[in-house]
C-alpha cells in the first residue's frame, strides 16, 4: 500500500493551523497557511484529489492545481440547511 503522506500537503485557515501542525506534521505531512484563496502556493495540476470542508474556495484556483481528470470534493454548509428539522424544533420549546 502505498504511503501517501510522503505526498501530502493540507491548507489550513488561521484558526486551525496550529492543531494541524500537531496532528499531521509527525506523519510527514506538510501543512500550509493560506490567507488568499484566488492564489494558492502551488503549481499548475499538482493534486489528484483536493477536498475542502466548509471553507470557501476559489473554483478557478482549484481546476489549477488539480490534475486533469482527478477528484474535487466539497462539504458546505449554508443558512438554509436543515431549515424544516430547525422549524420543528424551535416550535416545540416553550417558554417558562
């Protein structure tokens, strides 16, 4: 099996950079701050995979760096997520 984090790298934001550093630099992952998401310190098709999780991205930068042919994956969360579980809820608290 191959052993990917002699490849890896992660970009963090602010808040988490620290944490990440702890966490992934002991496996040999490279860990990089970004404060710019229009241009991101890498060279053109660099990535197979790319995820971002609730992070904003600039889709443009991302086709960028990712190889050709190769994976983008997004989680992102918005105001309107699980607005109808949010109304049901709200409507049964009752106050005292």
């Amino acid at each position: 099996m191959p052993n990917y984090a002699e490849i890896g790298k992660v970009l963090y934001n602010i808040p988490n950079i620290k944490l990440s550093r702890q966490v992934l630099i002991p496996y040999g992952i490279e860990v990089s701050e970004v404060e710019d998401d229009l241009k991101l310190p890498f060279d053109d098709n660099f990535f197979d995979l790319i995820v971002n999780r609730h992070e904003a991205y600039c889709l443009s930068e991302v086709n960028r760096i990712l190889k050709s042919g190769w994976i983008f994956i997004t989680q992102q969360v918005g105001e309107k997520n699980n607005k109808e579980l949010s109304k049901f809820l709200l409507d049964k608290i009752v106050e005292l």
